[in-house]
C-alpha cells in the first residue's frame, strides 16, 4: 500500500490549538512558525496543558507575522509579533534557555483569561538560538541546527495505523476512541501499518528528505480532552488516564509511554497533503 501524508498540522502557540493546513514549508526549524510562540509563567517557564488543560481550547491562526486569537466566551484578539524593541525575556523550555520577545499586556490578560492562569505570551527572538538535539535527526547532519520553542524536535510523524491500533484497544476496553489531536503531529500518514514509523531512519516526503529520530515518549498531556480542556484522574471515571495507561501496556521503552516519531528535515521545503512517502532506510 502506498503511504501518503493524509493531513498536515501546525501549531503556532506551544500547546494550544493546532490548525489543519493542505500544505506547509519547511524552514530552517521546522514548519513554518510552528512553535514560534509561547506562554510563560511568573518564573518565565513554559506552559503546557500538564498545568493548564484549557490550553486546548485557544486557537491561534497565523496571520502574517502575527496571530489572531479565539477562545469561546472571549473576543477575538490580533497580536502583532514584538518588535525588536519589545520586553526581552530569557524562557525556559525544558532544559533549555531561550530568548523571548514579550507580546504585550493586553496578550497577557487575554491569554491569562482563556486558560485560567496568569500568564504572558512571548515570541521566540529573531536572534535565539536553540540547539538541536542529535537524537531527533536520525542519521542526518544536527550540527549547526536550531529549533523553536517545540519539546525538542523540529517535526513529530505518526502513522494511522498506530493510532487505529490503539483504538481497538481502548474500545475492547470500553473506553470511547481518541482522535489525532490527542497526539499533535505535524505530520499525519496513511496507509501504514501499526507502529510501522518506528521502523523507519530515514525516509522522503514528495521531495523533502526526513531523518526520523527517537520515539516520542509520552505524558499526562494525551488524557486532556482538547474538546473540553478537562483531564479525568483514574479515580473518576473508567477512561481516567487513558490513551496513556494503554499505550504503557504494548509501547513502553525505558520506563515511558512511547507515541509517533520526532523527525527532522534535511534543508527547507514544502509537505502537501497527498505526498507519497518513500522509506530510504529502516532501523
């Protein structure tokens, strides 16, 4: 069977809302403006839907350099992105320190009311400069390579196989199926079969060529409903804490919960929906 980007993603504020395109360049850190923006807390470290489940629920658009945002109950806000002038911060991703650029008061009360907690939004700085990790590149070249404001990778590839696959076991449980947005992949495949993208080192999109890194291990962020923000414990309810608790049955390694691949690109380019993906070389 032919194997096919089925749907692409991108998402413009770390762990908020992504948005469904038909196609998406590639720039030197990834898709373009993926994860260029960020909210922050008081002490200037990330935040996630581990603290803030309603993250789900803001729906940022690129527009231009700038974004449009939505969430229910809210006006509608445009942010322009900082000027080079604007408050500088140094953000923490992980372990990483990162220059930020702050988007301003009225960003901060907006973003604060959609998720309940008080925050600021940032934008990545024109001058950061994030390394890179080797083992997200598979075997192509990491030196001199940068990301963005991601967990570490400049893509994540997950093949619908693997996710039809896990359905069947939660409905053979009793648990209701989840959908792609429980993973955030920017990239989306048909016509794979279970866990076959972990097979993989390096392979090609349409013309772009991907190395594929490691297994993607993952968190307490799969349990959030991104329809409604909420995250059910296992004590409230028979579905609390999956997919996680049954993705740990069957794709465990090292102790974590193992999900889609992180990826990297060779040079700039462009993913469609539609493109053929040919596997180069396997693990």
């Amino acid at each position: 069977m032919t194997i096919r980007v089925s749907a692409l993603y991108v998402y413009p504020i770390k762990s908020a809302a992504g948005t469904s395109v038909h196609e998406v360049a590639l720039d030197a850190f990834g898709p373009v403006q993926d994860r260029h923006w960020m909210l922050v807390d008081a002490g200037d470290r990330f935040l996630s839907q581990r603290e803030a489940g309603r993250l789900a629920l803001l729906q940022p658009t690129l527009e231009g350099d700038g974004l449009l945002l939505a969430c229910d109950g809210q006006e509608r806000l445009r942010v322009a992105r900082p000027l080079a002038d604007a408050e500088a911060r140094l953000v923490t991703v992980w372990d990483d320190t990162v220059p930020a650029l702050d988007a301003g008061n009225d960003a901060a009360a907006w973003c604060s009311q959609a998720i309940g907690l008080p925050c600021r939004l940032v934008n990545m700085a024109p001058y950061a400069a994030r390394p890179l990790a080797h083992k997200y590149a598979g075997p192509l070249e990491s030196d001199g390579r940068y990301v963005s404001l991601n967990d570490g990778a400049p893509m994540l590839i997950l093949g619908e196989g693997s996710l039809a696959e896990l359905n069947n076991r939660l409905l053979a449980k009793g648990v209701a199926p989840v959908g792609v947005d429980r993973f955030r992949p920017n990239v989306l495949l048909s016509g794979t079969g279970d866990q076959e993208e972990d097979t993989w080192l390096q392979i090609t999109i349409g013309d772009a060529s991907i190395g594929v890194g490691t297994p993607c291990p993952r968190c307490v962020m799969t349990t959030v409903n991104q329809q409604t923000g909420m995250r059910a414990s296992a004590k409230e309810d028979e579905a609390g804490g999956e997919p996680l608790r049954t993705i740990a049955t069957y794709r465990r390694e090292g102790g974590k919960a193992m999900f889609g691949m992180n990826a990297t690109h060779a040079v700039p380019g462009v993913l469609r929906v539609g493109d053929v993906v040919t596997v180069v070389q396997t693990r």
